[in-house]
C-alpha cells in the first residue's frame, strides 16, 4: 500500500498553481518569439511581458519601469549588491556595507567575497536570541563611507522577522544629511506571501524575490530599483531591463510570475490567515507532545508558514531521513545549504551549540497544507523521535564530548 505523501518544505519551493501554468503554456510553443524582437511574434510575447510587469507593480506599489526580471533571488541579491559597489565611484574611500550575520547564503558569500578582495569593508549585525536584530545596533555601525544596508526581511530558516520598516524610517533620517545616500536592501523572497511589501512603507531602494516561492515557476524573480538608486549591472551584454539585466528575457517564467503575484494579491490575506492556524497548531501540539525541544526563534515575530525546532539528543538528518521514509517531507534549514554537513549558520548566530543546530527540524506550511496531514506528521514525528533517541541519544553524546 502506497504511503500518503506529505509535503511541508513550502519555504525551498512550492508548486506551481494551476491558473500560473495554464497562463505559461502558450508561450512555450506557441507564441515563442522573443520579446526584444521588433514582428509581432515577438511584440505579442513583449505585451505579455509588459501585463507581468504592471501586475508587480501593482503588488509592491511602484512603477514599471523600476521593476527588473533576473532569474531569481540569488541573482537579483548579487545585482543589488554588485551593482550599488559598481556604481559607487572608483576614486572614494572604499564603501562600507552593513548586513547581518544569518542572511542567506547567496548575500552572505557575497558580501565575504567583496571583502576578501578589499573592494568592501562589511560589518556583519549579531542576532539574538528571538532571531530578531536590533535597530539601535545598525545605527551604531553606521559609518561615513557606508554605501548599502542588506537586511533580510523574513530568514528563510526560522523565519523570523526583522524590522525593515523601522531600518528604512532611520536611513531616511541618516541620509537627509548625507551627500551619497546610503542605499537599502531587502532579501524578500520568504516575505512577499505573507508581508506588506509596500516598498515606499518599508523604504526600501532594493528588493529582491523569487517566483517559486509564491507558486510561480523557478529560474525567475525580480529585483525592485528604486528611482534615481546608484546601480550598475554587473554582467555586461544587451540592453534589457533598462540596461541593467543583460540577456534575452526569460519571457514564460516572467509571464507565470505576473500570473503567480496577481493569484496571490487576490488570496493573501485569507491564505495567511489559514496558514497561521494551522502553524500556530503545529507548534502547540509538537511542544506539548515531545519533551526536550525547543522552537528556534521568536513565537510571535515569525512568518506565518514556518516552524523550526531543535530536538535533544537528535540529529536531524537522520530524522529528516526516518520521516521522508514515511512520505513526509521537511528540511533542516535552507534548501540552499542542503550538500553541507555543517551546522546551520542562522542557528548558531542564535548561540546554539553544534551539536544543538545539527538537532534541528525546519517544517514550512503552505497553501495547500490541510490539518490531516499535519496531524498524521506530528504523530510520526512523536514516534520516530522516541526510537532515535533510544538508538542514538547515547551516542550521539559521546562523539561531541570527544569532539569537545
């Protein structure tokens, strides 16, 4: 007998909506022509394209033309952050970014790099334990030569949120008295589902996305460019995308993109609010059913989708393994870092231990997450945690007092 498939890994990607697809399928074979071409094979795709523009525009509450299409998130953070230091002139004292130490891995390894070359000076803002940071700690790392902020705006491991509103409120001030602005970034791919992504209520100049997260397809997304923000592009060739995104456009997943953030303008509100009930069941019943865990991160400030836990005396991977065996599947931590057996980078900036990071669970809800299925995986869950700890618990505890 077949085992009934359970999936609650929502944050490394989703599937694609039915109406995203049927909108997308045309453009494949149909109307393929290529959006910069001047006949109307190509001018029908551009049209497309233009709809999937404006319907982003209308979502993030800016215009057009400041919305560029990459191919997804990571690009679209290298563009932000490349692009602010490719602008900043040659001859000035060298720029100083400030970030955080439990961004994703695409803005983190960036940032490490421009600083291995001596291109960038990065202050790396702690996190507590709440998984949130502190306003008043940016403020203080600000300096003369501060060229870009990049703080993420949900962390796609425990998903807590940070106070982007609140940054982009103190930059406005801070910079009313500088003569190079310093530019504003946020990471909002684990947001745009469930947040206000109003860029000029958070006053943001940058803001990135992925379309897979919101149940549009992968290899696309989009970075907001806000008018009159200093950006080059950092690949050089053509001159799409008001000539900061070189290359021809990948004009299907930009359409299924434009169809995804219109189906999701229309159901937000009510999704998130089913969603949150059931994430908000989730943690109750798993934190009153097994002992010796913890839920990493902030109860409240956290994105309505996301449960992460750390269980003692439990290595995740196993229990990963134990629970896709059983059709159930979940992560733990970024989807990204999955080829690495290091411990998750977001969870020691919270003061974990290793051996207490390697015990965690990342579980992300979705749209089409029923309360069947997550009553079937907390009962699989409780068991499967009992045998490992049985099997493990001992050994486990030798390794890191050897390691020690």
């Amino acid at each position: 007998m077949n085992k009934q498939k359970i999936y609650l890994d929502y944050a490394a990607t989703t599937p694609v909506d039915a109406q995203v697809l049927e909108k997308m399928l045309s453009y494949f074979s149909v109307e393929f022509g290529n959006a910069s071409s001047l006949h109307s094979f190509g001018r029908i795709v551009a049209d497309a394209v233009t709809v999937a523009r404006e319907n982003l525009a209308h979502f993030f509450k800016c215009t057009k033309e400041e919305i560029i299409f990459t191919s997804g998130a990571t690009e679209s953070n290298n563009l932000a952050i490349k692009g602010a230091l490719r602008a900043h002139g040659k001859n000035k004292k060298i720029p100083h970014i400030i970030t955080t130490v439990f961004e994703h891995s695409c803005v983190l390894k960036t940032c490490q790099k421009l600083e291995k070359e001596g291109r960038a000076e990065v202050t790396y803002l702690p996190v507590y334990a709440d998984g949130i940071i502190k306003v008043s700690d940016l403020e203080k790392a600000l300096k003369e030569n501060t060229l870009l902020v990049s703080v993420m705006y949900v962390n796609n491991e425990i998903g807590t949120v940070q106070p982007i509103a609140q940054i982009g409120k103190l930059l406005a001030k801070v910079n009313l008295g500088r003569e190079e602005k310093i530019i504003f970034h946020t990471d909002a791919t684990q947001a745009v589902a469930y947040f206000d992504t109003n860029v000029k209520k958070l006053g943001v100049d940058l803001l990135s996305m992925s379309a897979h997260k919101i149940y549009g397809p992968k290899g696309v997304g989009m970075l907001f460019v806000k008018k009159g923000t200093k950006i080059k592009q950092i690949q050089d060739g053509g001159a799409q995308e008001f000539a900061l995104r070189a290359g021809t456009l990948n004009s299907t997943g930009i359409i299924g993109l434009g169809k995804a953030i219109e189906v999701l303008d229309k159901n937000k509100a009510k999704d998130a609010e089913k969603i949150k009930a059931l994430r908000d069941y989730l943690i109750s019943e798993i934190l009153k059913k097994i002992p010796d865990i913890r839920l990493n991160g902030s109860r409240k400030k956290r994105s309505p989708n996301n449960a992460n836990f750390s269980f003692s005396r439990v290595e995740g991977e196993s229990l990963l393994l134990y629970l896709d065996s059983e059709g159930i599947a979940v992560s733990t931590g970024s989807a990204c870092s999955s080829g690495s057996l290091s411990p998750s980078h977001v969870l020691l900036a919270l003061g974990m231990k290793p051996e207490e990071a390697h015990g965690s669970l990342r579980i992300t809800l979705g749209k089409y997450t029923t309360k069947k299925e997550l009553t079937i995986f907390i009962s699989k869950l409780e068991k499967i945690i009992s045998k490992l700890r049985k099997v493990s618990g001992g050994v486990l505890a030798e390794y890191y007092a050897q390691k020690k």
